[in-house]
C-alpha cells in the first residue's frame, strides 16, 4: 500500500491477506513450496481495500524488508534517533563480513 497516513488503515488489511493469499497461490502451484531467492518477486499493491495492482520484480532489485524498510531497535543507551540512522547505513554500505 502507499506510505501515506491516509493509506494506514490498509496495513492492517495487507498483513492479514497475505498469508491466504500465498497460501492459495501455493495451492494453484503459482508459487513454489519453498521460496527461491533466484526467482522473481510477486508484488500486491493495495490502492484500496478493494482495488489492488499486481506486479514483481527481480530479487536483485528489491527490498527484503516489508515495505522496503529495514526495522531497527533502538538500543537503550542511544543518544538519540541518529543511532538508527549511522546503524542502517552501516548495514547498507559496509559488507558484512567486515
């Protein structure tokens, strides 16, 4: 759905229909039993509760992350939110095997 404050209703929605829905679509054979991370991606973008658009895109050229966000804890000790901010760059631009 939109990142928008109006679009926030239908988060709760959208976390409820996906399981059924790749449930189903396991059932059709659309999907495969087990994730393949070579495979395309299939995207469900709820405009409305009842209006959607399908689509999907490569695994090379999206976010793992729901909503495309990486979700970040802030530690107890932090400053201040700028912890979240250097962490997640660390996390995008540092390999991590360094």
């Amino acid at each position: 759905m939109p990142d928008t404050n109006e679009s926030k209703e239908l988060l709760k929605f959208s976390r409820k229909f996906t399981v059924p829905l790749r449930h189903a679509l396991r059932q059709q054979k659309t999907l495969l039993l087990k994730e393949n991370h070579q495979r395309p991606v299939i995207h469900v973008f709820f405009i409305a509760a009842g209006c959607c658009y399908v689509g999907y895109s490569y695994t090379n050229n999206n976010s793992p992350f729901f909503m495309g966000i990486r979700r970040l804890k802030l530690p107890a000790d932090a400053p201040s939110r700028s912890t979240l901010k250097l962490e997640e760059a660390f996390h995008l631009f540092i390999p991590y095997d360094e």
